[in-house]
C-alpha cells in the first residue's frame, strides 16, 4: 500500500549511491574525467570543474537514485547469493537478451534527451575508461553497474551540452 506520508530520502539515498559505487572502485572524479574526454571537443572552455558539478547534479535526481539504487542492489545482492534462480543465473551471466541493465540505465539516460540517449549508445559500445574496466572484471557480478555508469556519463554530457547551447 502506498503510504502518502512518506518522505522521499534523498540525502540517504544519495549517500548510498555514492558510497556504494566508492565500495566498488568508483569515484566522482572517475567519471567526470570521462565526461571531460567526451565533452571538451565540443565545449572548448570546458573545465574539469564543470565535468564534476554536471556528475554531481546528475547523482542528485530522484530519478537517478532510483534506479540506480536498484540495479546497483541487484548486482550486490546476485553476487552474494541472495537473488533467486533463474533470475540469478541470468544476471551473474549478463545474458545479452535480458535488457533490463540497459532499460534501467537509458531511463537515467533519457532526463537530458537525445543527447544524453547518443551518447549512453555510444559508451554501451566503446566500454571506455573506468566503464571497461567492469566489462572485463569476470571476478565479480557488474551486469547493471556498467550500464549504471554509462547513464551517468552521459547524461553528464547531455547536461553539459544543453548548457552550452
Ligand atoms: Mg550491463
């Protein structure tokens, strides 16, 4: 049932996101230098700074938090076991027919439009940086944090773009 007098918990929720991501190896400035490396050929006075606060704006969305809070969850929770089969198997395996990683992330994606859309399509293919990284890492289960930090990225760069304009 939902309960009207609930208030959302954002500053607990984005604690959360950010310690979580720094539990596994993510740090702010990890995915503002990749913003920077994306953005500065068409921002030419782009600072890092400006790379930073964009990340950061973009961590604070309800939106964001939400699903992020989710796939992030679901990665945790499937890799100590905790995830029902055959949803577990699926995950652990990143069955490229199961979408949802992808779903979750393009919606982050999508709050800043068709760029922020171009260039999650973009990162999803090239796996840069710190987004390779989890790609490769066959040690542990990082089917919805790659897509999550694509979805930062790029709708960092959206941000950024729309800024500019
Ligand atoms: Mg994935």
């Amino acid at each position: 049932m939902q309960n009207s007098h609930f208030k959302y918990p954002d500053t607990k929720a984005y604690d959360f996101v950010v310690d979580s991501l720094k539990r596994r190896g993510v740090t702010i400035d990890d995915l503002a230098n990749l913003v920077y490396k994306m953005q500065a050929e068409f921002i030419p006075e782009l600072t890092n700074d400006d790379c930073r606060n964009a990340v950061i704006d973009v961590m604070h969305k309800r939106e964001f938090l939400n699903n992020a809070m989710v796939g992030l969850e679901l990665d945790r929770l499937t890799e100590t076991g905790q995830v029902a089969e055959p949803l577990a198997s699926i995950i652990r395996n990143d069955a490229g027919v199961f979408g949802v990683d992808e779903a979750l992330a393009l919606q982050i994606a999508e709050l800043y439009g068709t760029i922020g859309v171009t260039n999650f399509g973009y990162l999803d293919r090239v796996k840069s940086g710190i987004i390779k990284e989890f790609d490769t890492d066959g040690d542990h289960v990082n089917t919805f944090i790659d897509d999550l930090l694509g979805a930062i990225v790029a709708a960092a760069c959206g941000k950024l773009a729309h800024q500019d304009a």
